[in-house]
C-alpha cells in the first residue's frame, strides 16, 4: 500500500472553503498511521493556509486524545509540531497535550507550568479530575472563576485520605 494512497483525495479539490474543510476532516478521520503525516504535510499546503491549518489542529486534538496515555504521543507529538511550525497554534496545542499527558500519567511537571497553561487545559483537567494532585492548584490559581469554583467543588467531592 502505498503511503501516499490519500493524496489522490486531494486532487479536484472542492472549491467552497467549507466543503474542503469537511473533505480534509473525513480524510484525516480515515488516514492510517503510516499515512497520516504525509496527508497532513498535504493539507496544510491548501491554497488558503487558514483552512488546511485549521483541519489539522482539529485532527491534532483528536489524535492526541486518542495517544494521550500512550508512549507514542511524544514521538507523534515532534513530528506533528514539526510539521506545524514552532509559531503555531497547533505546535502550542501540542505542547499543552503533552503537559496534561505529563499531568495524567504521573510525569514531570510543575506548578509554575500548569498555572501558565491555557485556560483550555486547565479546564480539561479540573473537570476531568485525571489528576487529583493538580486540583488545589487550579483552585486557588486556575485562570478564570469557573476553572477554580470546578476543582474547588472536586476537591470537596474527594473522599478524605486515610
């Protein structure tokens, strides 16, 4: 099989910018492993830069959710932010997976980084509560009111330790 088999799916793209972005959703959806930087590299060569960057970061959250408590996110993780660009919203969304994935499996983090973290990730956490030890952090210094008053309510929600 070759590892360009959906790069012919590029071909005659769709002219309305919304159809295009649905195009490239479905095919990102669908692209195997072995295929998928090659596809991305592809997208984000679209004639409007906006639409191929954003398919790619929506792809980059799905993706990333689907690695995150494996050990092939960081290798995923430098050749997508690679291919996104050190500037990018994307090479930044990536970093912020890479930070909750530290904070969910017990890895290297710190207050000062989690404090620092968007507002997006500090929510994802509070509400999920995959990380109980970050929790008094985001409530006292989450970034907004509803990141803290939710840790806050988890924290009180935990069962007393032993």
């Amino acid at each position: 099989m070759s590892a360009d088999r959906h790069l012919p799916a590029l071909a005659g793209l769709p002219a309305d910018e919304h159809e295009r972005y649905a195009h490239y959703l479905r095919l990102l959806a669908d692209v195997p492993e072995t295929e998928e930087f090659a596809l991305v590299a592809a997208v984000l060569r679209d004639a409007d830069p906006a639409i191929g960057r954003a398919a790619v970061e929506f792809h980059v959250d799905l993706r990333a959710a689907d690695l995150l408590r494996t050990p092939a996110l960081a290798g995923w993780a430098a050749t997508m932010s690679e291919l996104l660009g050190p500037d990018s919203f994307g090479h930044r969304r990536i970093r912020e997976w890479l930070l909750r994935a530290a904070v969910v499996r017990g890895g290297e983090w710190s207050a000062d980084d989690l404090t620092a973290a968007s507002g997006w990730l500090q929510l994802a956490l509070a509400e999920s509560g995959e990380c109980p030890e970050a929790l008094p952090l985001l409530a006292e210094n989450g970034r907004s009111r509803r990141i803290r008053n939710i840790a806050a309510a988890r924290l009180r929600r935990r069962p007393p330790r032993a």
